[in-house]
C-alpha cells in the first residue's frame, strides 16, 4: 500500500532538514551546483526538468547561474524532495496533473 503523500511529504521534509539543516548560510554557489548535478544526474535539459517537477524553468536557470539570489525556501525544499526520490516526486507532479486536467 502506498504512503499517504502527507506523511512521504512530512517523511522527506525530515530527513531534508537532518541533511541540509535548512542552512541558511549555503553559499549560493553551492545550492547552484547541486540544482545542476541533479539535473545532469538525472539526464534531464533545463525545459525537460522543469515539466517533469512543475518548477519554472526561469527559476531553474536563475538558480544554476547563482547569481547571488538566496533561493528561496519553497525551491531548497522541492530540489531537496527530488533528491530524495526523483522517481516518486514526478509521480506526485504527474497525479496532480492528472487531477487538475
């Protein structure tokens, strides 16, 4: 049986916070070149990776260009989801769609 998305989404958000202990103090360059690495890792372009995790793709390019902009928390926490589990948070996105259509 599944897990009830509340408590995969509440179980990640832990284990996100245990990594990353919401640093707030991560240099931009850093969170830039994990945003990067993922997307690479998962052999995703730029557009491919913003339709699969529903993340504007200007948002996806402002923060591999580390420009100096704290990203904000909302995108620390959905990079950091997709970290996690790639597979299940396009799942999510996917259902949601669905839903929504």
């Amino acid at each position: 049986m599944e897990e009830p998305f509340d408590e995969w989404i509440i179980a990640r958000l832990e284990g996100f916070r245990e990594e990353q202990e919401f640093k707030k103090t991560q240099p931009v360059q850093e969170f830039a070149d994990q945003v990067r690495q993922l997307r690479l890792q998962l052999g995703l372009s730029v557009s491919e990776f913003a339709e699969r995790y529903a993340i504007p793709a200007a948002d996806i390019i402002t923060a591999e260009l580390a420009r100096g902009v704290e990203p904000s928390v909302k995108m620390k926490l959905t990079i950091g989801m997709i970290r996690c589990d790639p597979r299940r948070v396009a799942e999510i996105v996917a259902k949601a769609r669905a839903r929504n259509a």
